[in-house]
C-alpha cells in the first residue's frame, strides 16, 4: 500500500517547517505516554500499512499547519485523537467512506489469513479503514481504527480484505496529542466533547514523538482549559 506522493520539493519546504517547529522536552510526558501512541508502535502500523513511517506520513500531509480539529477519540493522561478538521471534512475523505460502506454483499467475505494486517472492520454498523492488532481468543480480535484513533475488540466476522488501491491512497487521519496544563478532572470533562471542533491556538511537537502538545480554542476564542 502506498500513499500518493508529494514533490521533492514539497517535502523539502516541509522538512525545513519540522525543524523551526517549536518543541517541548519529552521528560514532561515521557511515563504518561498511552502504548497506543508509542512511536515504535505508530511506525510499525504505518509502514506495514502504508510503507511510510509516521514523521514521513506527516511531512506529506502538512500536519505542522494544522488550524483546527476534531476530536474523535481518548487515550488517557490527557493524551486525545484528532482529525485536522480540513482533511477529515474533504470530499476524499467522503468519498473513501462511502466507498467502503457501499459494498455488494457477496464482497464482504470475513479475512482470512491474518498475517494481512490491513482490513477494513465494521464498528457500530459501519465499516472503516483497521489495522490488525491482536489476534485474541473465541474468534475475537483488537483493531485500530487509524482514522479516529479508536481502538476496539471485534468479532472476526467483522473484517474484510480490501484490496482496491484507492482505499490506501488516503493518509491516516487520526494524529495523537496531549493538551497542555491537563488534570485528571478537566480530562475527564474534556472527554464529553468527543467529536467537537477546536482551532489551535498552538501546537508543539513533544521530542523523540509523534505526539503534540496542543492548546485549544473554541470559535469564540475561549481556551479549552476555561471552558472545562
């Protein structure tokens, strides 16, 4: 699987946006980081998927520019996923879901070798883009839905091979972060405001991670943080 290309030079004027990116010491956050958001972890599912490594999939998408999320689900220690709300409200992102949720019967057949890591899974009644986590007991399996973020327990019966190019083409959208100054209390609110839409108002890559340290607000300008 591959993601379409950028140019050269298109990814050269990224490199040099990474490196005046503002960073925050890891020693912050180095024993809260979720597994799910482990850089080994990130870069062992997106090159399996789609033979880039994480930094490499957010060189291609501008992900450094981002202006605004939405946020599609929650880790812990204040740690979230979330949509660049640009990409995950584009038509190609539309258009991938619906080719997945517009499918003959007879081409839902359940996977059958499980060394395929890559699959589309069904979750509360609709079918996303899944990557293969755990092969677990009585036909069960854990998935992560790359897209939202969403890890969850399915049955087998609920994955599908998918071998059409164009549903691979797309990067994954899902980008973990943490919020900046979080407690344990306004986490807890915060994660009432699943699918909510905040503007960034800054954002600064944690070292030795994929994650970011966001501070957000809402369309009025109101920080997150005042508004939990």
């Amino acid at each position: 699987m591959a993601i379409s290309g950028f140019t050269d030079e298109e990814i050269r004027e990224r490199s040099e946006k990474l490196k005046s990116l503002e960073m925050v010491s890891n020693e912050l956050y180095l024993d809260l980081i979720p597994d799910d958001m482990k850089t080994e972890k990130l870069n062992k599912i997106y090159f399996e998927v789609f033979g880039m490594e994480t930094m490499d999939i957010y060189l291609s998408r501008d992900i450094f520019s981002t202006k605004s999320i939405l946020v599609s689900d929650f880790s812990s220690n204040g740690f979230f996923w979330a949509q660049d709300e640009e990409e995950g409200m584009s038509n190609k992102f539309r258009e991938l879901f619906d080719l997945l949720n517009h499918k003959d019967e007879n081409e839902l057949k359940p996977l059958a070798d499980f060394k395929i890591k890559w699959c589309i899974a069904e979750y509360c009644g609709e079918w996303f883009r899944a990557y293969i986590d755990k092969i677990l007991d009585n036909d069960k399996i854990q998935v992560f839905f790359f897209d939202y973020g969403t890890t969850a327990i399915i049955d087998h019966s609920c994955t599908r091979l998918e071998n059409n190019d164009k549903v691979w083409e797309l990067p994954p959208l899902a980008v973990p972060f943490v919020i900046k100054d979080f407690t344990l209390t306004k986490f807890s609110k915060f994660k009432k405001m699943q699918y909510s839409f905040f503007h960034v108002f800054s954002l600064k890559l944690i070292e030795d991670s994929f994650i970011f340290e966001v501070e957000l607000v809402d369309s009025k300008g109101t920080p997150l943080m005042e508004l939990l």
